[in-house]
C-alpha cells in the first residue's frame, strides 16, 4: 500500500493511495468492494481517533490504478 493524499474536511480525515492488496479492509458498504487489477486506488476515512478506517472502499478497473489527488468538502 502506499499513500498518496491526505484530506482534512473538519474532524475527518480521508487517505487516497494504491494497494496491489486483494484483502485490503474494505467496509461492508463499500462503492468498489473487489479488486479489480493489478493495482486498484483506494480510498480510507479515518476515524476521528485516528486508530481505524471508518470507511474504506477500492476504486479501480481492470488495469493499474492510482489517485492523482484527494479533495473533501
């Protein structure tokens, strides 16, 4: 995994980055629960105690993926 964007939005905070991980923690109601690729974006928001993901999902196709930026509003 590799972090690549960090969002602060009042007392959250969202992480963007990839993984190559196909059992990265994804929540229950994620938008993308699979992998998808040989590399797949995801994005994390963090608890307000910083300890666990919130809420996680993948976001990718079928081939590598990455995040570009991260913005929260």
């Amino acid at each position: 995994m590799t972090a690549l964007g960090i969002a602060l939005y009042g007392d959250e905070a969202y992480v963007t980055g990839s993984t190559a991980s196909d059992d990265f923690p994804v929540s229950a109601d994620a938008v993308d629960a699979g992998f998808n690729g040989t590399t797949d974006a995801f994005v994390t928001e963090l608890a307000s105690d910083g300890s666990a993901g919130a809420y996680s999902t993948y976001a990718g196709g079928s081939g590598p993926d990455a995040p570009c930026a991260l913005a929260a509003h």
